[in-house]
C-alpha cells in the first residue's frame, strides 16, 4: 500500500507545567495524586526494550476503522518500521497499540502490544487474541506490521526527564487513567483548537482490576455492526474480558485533540491503550477503565511527543470519493 503522511505540530509545554496540570486535574477523579518530574529510571527494568523514552519524540497515527471493518478493505496492514523510515525515526524505541497482522496471525484478528527497539532489532511485543471458547490467548509478536489501525510513539530511547505519576482510589466517574489524563491537560493547560499536547508512555495497574477486550476473528462475528457510511462501528461485536489484573503494564499514546485544527482526523477517543500482565501471558489486550475504583493503583512514566504523523488518512480519502 502507497503511504500517504500528513504532519501536525503539538504546543510545547514544560514538564513541570505539565506535572503541575495532572496533579491538579487528576486529584478531582482519584484520592490520592503524586506527579512530578523525574530523571526517567532505567526501563529494561519493566522489561521495555529500552533504557528511557526520550529524543526525537514523535507519535503516529495510523489508518482507520475503515481499514479495520468496512469489507471492502479488510486485510489492509502497514508496517511501522517502515513508516518510521519516512519519518526520521528508523533509530527508535518504539511503543504503543495497534491491531494485530491477520498475514503475521494465521488470519486471526488481536490486540498488538507494541513494545520494540528498532535500534537493536529487540522485539518485546505480544499479541492478544480470542480462542475458540472466548479465552484469551497471549503470544509473543515478532513482527511489525500491524492491521489497518494503530498508535505508536517513537523516541530515541534514551534517558531523559519524564514525568512520574502514581495515583491511588478513584472518587470520581472518569474509569479511564488515559482519558482522566485528557481531561486534566484539557482543563489546567492553555490549549484548544489549533494548541494541543500529546503525551505517551508506559504505566502499570498495581493493585485493582480493569475491563479490556480483545477484538474476535472477523468468521466469529456473526452481526452486521459497521455502518460504513457513518465510516464507523455503531454495535458491539468486541470479546469483553472483566475483572482483569492486577499487576498489568499499559503503553498509552494520547493527545488532548488535533493540532491542525482537523484535517488529520486523529482518533476520535484521543487515545489507544493496551497492555499486558507483567507476571503471566494469560492477560493482555486494549485497556478501557477500571472497575475497582477503591482499590485501583497505578504508576507510570510519561514524555510528550512534538509532533504526530498522520498516516493514510481513510476518512478524508472516502470523504472526497463521497
């Protein structure tokens, strides 16, 4: 497939304010809120392929529900290695969420963990899919292809200042971390329209319990649930997995909206998380928010991305064939 990347610089904002924007936005949905800026701790030690995430800090994002559900381009997988060839950041780590490579799957549908050293060639990503009685299946994923959507972050992988979250019992409604993260950016940081932030990293559950799914091959769903004129899913067809954890690690790539104002139709939740157990390959898969409120705990490490790379824009594409 021809790559078509369209570019979108974010507002630069110090950690600090940063840090200070979260602590005060996330202390309105969780009890207990510690962000601060740290020297980023050696990352190998949570098993990243990668010392730190910092350098040449960029995100991409990557095709669309159209690639994903619409028939007639079921199938469509792009490479991320290469898309980071395009884009100065062959020399990376690279980390994020993506649907799985059906060529790379047998044909099976799943959840990609992505979680590689380009530099070194260290792959640590894992793929989740459904097995024929609705279990949860986690394997590794040695290749870098993924299906007709995906979010990834790049850096150089160095060390470097990141800010340092740790956050104990939910009080208020928001289930989500990323999404309660959106929101504190949105309402503590001068941005909107055109001035936006992004920020990715990597962050543990420690304690509580989180609902996630895992996407079915597309022979096990049995409903009409895409409507492809609204280019978009409008019925559940997803496997849902709740309680899942704890002791589970998440790679989030996030933004708070579109720095050019629109044109690049970024995700609309503003967000892609999946994750993995960090003790057993029983549990992984796209993260969508607790449900142990008082005894959720997380912490994480976070960096912010300069710039996003929009890559084959599909609903601006079906837009002009419109």
């Amino acid at each position: 497939m021809k790559l078509k990347i369209e570019k979108g610089i974010f507002k630069k904002f110090e950690l600090k304010e940063i840090s200070n924007a979260l602590e005060k936005g996330l202390s309105k949905n969780y009890d207990s809120v510690k962000a601060e800026v740290i020297d980023c701790p050696n990352l190998r030690n949570w098993d990243c392929p990668s010392e730190g995430m910092s350098g040449n800090q960029r995100i991409i994002d990557v095709g669309g529900e159209p690639y994903m559900h619409d028939p007639k381009y079921l199938g469509t997988e792009f490479d991320y290695a290469e898309i980071s060839k395009m884009i100065g950041s062959e020399k990376s780590y690279a980390l994020g969420a993506g649907s799985g490579a059906m060529s790379c799957l047998d044909g099976h549908c799943g959840e990609l963990v992505i979680n590689e050293n380009l530099i070194t060639k260290e792959n640590k990503s894992l793929i989740a899919r459904v097995g024929k009685d609705k279990e949860c299946i986690v394997e590794d994923y040695t290749a870098s292809k993924h299906g007709g959507l995906g979010n990834i972050y790049y850096s150089d992988g160095v060390k470097g200042k990141v800010i340092y979250l740790n956050i104990k019992k939910r009080t208020g409604n928001q289930g989500s971390l990323p999404q309660s993260i959106r929101t504190a950016l949105s309402d503590n940081l001068k941005i909107g329209y055109k001035n936006h932030i992004a920020l990715a990293g990597v962050f543990r559950v420690l304690n509580g319990k989180i609902r996630s799914h895992v996407q079915p091959d597309y022979k096990d769903i049995k409903h009409e649930y895409y409507d492809p004129q609204l280019m978009k899913c409008t019925k559940d067809f997803l496997q849902f997995y709740e309680p899942v954890g704890p002791k589970l690690q998440c790679y989030t790539v996030l933004w708070t909206g579109d720095p050019t104002g629109g044109e690049l139709n970024l995700r609309e939740s503003g967000e892609h998380t999946h994750f993995h157990s960090y003790e057993h390959k029983n549990d992984a898969g796209h993260y969508h928010f607790d449900v142990s409120p008082d005894e959720i705990e997380y912490e994480g490490y976070f960096n912010i991305a300069q710039e996003v790379h929009r890559v084959n824009n599909i609903y601006k594409e079906l837009k002009n064939i419109k």
